[in-house]
C-alpha cells in the first residue's frame, strides 16, 4: 500500500510548510489542505500555524493503513491493506474480495468483529480497538489437503512477529493457538475455495489479543485468555505490530512456496510445546499419548499405547499440567 505522500512527509514531526509540501509532492497547495483535513478526520491530531505550515502532533491507536504501511514494506504481497472500524468477519469479507479478484497479499483489518469465527462454527471474541483482526488473502499453488500446513506457517509467522517485537516468548500449541504463560492469544483460521484438485484462493484469519486488558474478555474466557499487554504490563503499539507481523507471514509464506513444510517445520518446532506431553485428541475413537512433535507434513505425531498415531486434523487437550512457558 503506498503510504499517504503528506503523512509521510510530516512523520518525524518537524514543521512542514504547505508551500513546500506543496512543491515537494507536485501538487497544489488546496491539495494538501485536502489531505490534512482527511488525515484529521482519521483522528491524526496536526497543527497548522500561519508562516509556519503543518506539524504533526499524535497519530491515532487505529490500524490504518498508512500506519501499518510505515512498518510493512512488501515484496511478494500487493501491500493493499482494506481498514474497517467494524465488521462481521475479516475473514468473510477476504473470501468476497478473493472471490472478486483480490490479488495476493490483499489484507483486511477490523477495529472490531461482530461475529468473530473460530473453527467449526466457534466465535472469536472481538472487542474494539484494542486486538488485531487481520485477514489475508493468498493464492499458493497447493493442493487443498496441503493448506492446513499454511494455517502452522502462520503459527509460526505470529510466534516470530511477538518474538521480534516484544521479547515473550510464545509457544504454539498445535495446530494453531498461539499461547503466552500458557493462555491464549492468538488463533487463526484458515479458508479455502477450491475446484477438484486446485486452490483458487485461501484466506488466513489470524486474531492477535494485543491491549485487551481482562476485563475485555467475557468472564469465562479470563483464565484460558491472555493478550501482549496483560504479559508484557503495558500496551502495544498496534499498527507496528501488524506490520511486523504481515512481514512475517510474507517471509514465512515465501519459504513455504520454496521449500514446502520441511522449509518452516524447525522454526515451528522451536516455538511448540506439546513435544513430551501426555494429550489427548478427539476424534472417534479419540488418541491419547504422548507427543513426538510433527512430521514433514505438519501432521501430529502420538506415541499411543497401541502405537505411534499422525493425527492430521483435531482438538487436542493437555493431560495434567498446562504448559506455562
Ligand atoms: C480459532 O478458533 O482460534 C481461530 C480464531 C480466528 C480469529 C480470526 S480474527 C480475524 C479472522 N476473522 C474471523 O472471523 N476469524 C479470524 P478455535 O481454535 O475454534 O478457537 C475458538 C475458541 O477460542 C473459542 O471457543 C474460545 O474458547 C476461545 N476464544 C474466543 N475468543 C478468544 C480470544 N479473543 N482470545 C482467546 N481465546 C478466545
């Protein structure tokens, strides 16, 4: 996404004159006044002084796109970032906006979800202005039975992005929570259209508990929901870290395109803490053992009583002790 030439060049902060902005970006002087005034109905807060021009003051806590663009600088993805302040899934409006041609890379962001999904017809609880919810539309040359492995590349991607940009160390827990202190703060879902053996288009859902402070999760999910603010004691710059974390699902999805699984499995296994614990994952008849760690395909490998079971797809449960790293 191109960032907003005027924005760009007030970033920083000094004084910038509307005649020099004016000249500097080509355009005539009513122009940037125009944009200054959109800028300020984004909530960006820019002074304007007679002899002196414009200054910027304080940009919003929002996921603008220009916001996110100063931390996202894309290769492979369009860069096109679509922001709402509301709306019923990101992930329902990224399949429509696949299905019309959307090119790869095409993200939308919400301030807020009204019917948040999680897997098999689950919610995800989405409060205003204080998590992500982000979803991007990908177009990878891979069989349908191979997508589940890009829900795991994109574990990976969140885990990388928090690592990098707070120091927590998250865990993963397969196939696709993202956990702090052992709680949840992030889940991701994936989507796909496709025709017999081919993948028209997936989207990835990630939702990231950034600032929810406690209180902002429904009383039953306070003990298994955590976010970045409630570890780290203080909140998070939210468009940075959107950026960071677009960068790296762009990175992680290129090594995926390259190498397959086997291109992204050591970063996952560095970040999952199932590997020596006792689970137990349903199904019919659900499998109880101990984990191995996951293969070349991103499948779940359980040692059972009756022998070493690859799970590929399921809810598993930590038997005893919850993880707490
Ligand atoms: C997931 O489902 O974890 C996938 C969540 C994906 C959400 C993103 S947000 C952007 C995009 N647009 C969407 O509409 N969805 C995606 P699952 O593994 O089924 O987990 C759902 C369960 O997690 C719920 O039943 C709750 O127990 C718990 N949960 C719900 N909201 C949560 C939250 N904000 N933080 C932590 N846990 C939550």
């Amino acid at each position: 996404m191109p960032q907003d030439p005027v924005l760009a060049a007030l970033v920083g902060g000094d004084w910038r004159s509307g005649e020099a902005l004016a000249a500097v970006l080509g355009v005539t002087r009513a122009a940037i006044w125009k944009s200054i005034e959109r800028l300020r109905r984004e909530g960006y807060e820019i002074e304007a002084e007679a002899g002196r021009g414009y200054r910027l003051l304080r940009a919003p806590d929002l996921l603008l796109p220009a916001e996110i663009a100063r931390h996202f600088r894309p290769e492979r993805f369009v860069g096109k970032i679509v922001h709402l302040d509301e709306v019923d899934s990101t992930n329902r409006l990224g399949i429509d906006l696949a299905r019309e041609g959307a090119p790869e890379g095409t993200a939308v962001v919400a301030e807020r979800q009204t019917s948040g999904r999680g897997r098999l017809g689950r919610t995800w609880e989405s409060p205003a202005r204080v998590n992500l919810y982000l979803s991007v539309v990908l177009r990878p040359a891979l069989s349908p039975v191979e997508v589940p492995r890009l829900t795991l590349a994109a574990a990976v991607a969140v885990a990388d992005a928090i690592g990098a940009t707070t120091g927590l160390r998250p865990g993963i827990k397969w196939p696709n929570d993202v956990l702090l202190g052992g709680r949840k703060a992030c889940g991701i879902l994936t989507e796909l259209e496709a025709e017999a053996e081919r993948v028209r288009f997936v989207v990835v859902g990630i939702g990231v508990n950034l600032n929810a402070r406690e209180e902002d999760f429904p009383p039953e999910l306070r003990a298994k929901a955590t976010s970045l603010a409630i570890e780290l004691g203080r909140p998070v710059d939210r468009p940075a870290f959107a950026g960071a974390l677009l960068g790296a699902l762009e990175r992680v999805y290129g090594e995926m395109l390259r190498g397959g699984f086997p291109g992204v499995r050591a970063r996952y296994e560095s970040w999952h803490v199932l590997p020596g614990r006792l689970v137990t994952v349903d199904g019919v008849p659900p499998v109880e053992g101990l984990v191995r760690g996951i293969d070349d395909e991103g499948a779940l490998i359980v040692e059972a009583a009756d022998g070493t079971r690859r799970v590929l797809s399921g809810e598993v449960t930590l038997r005893g002790v919850y993880p707490t790293d």
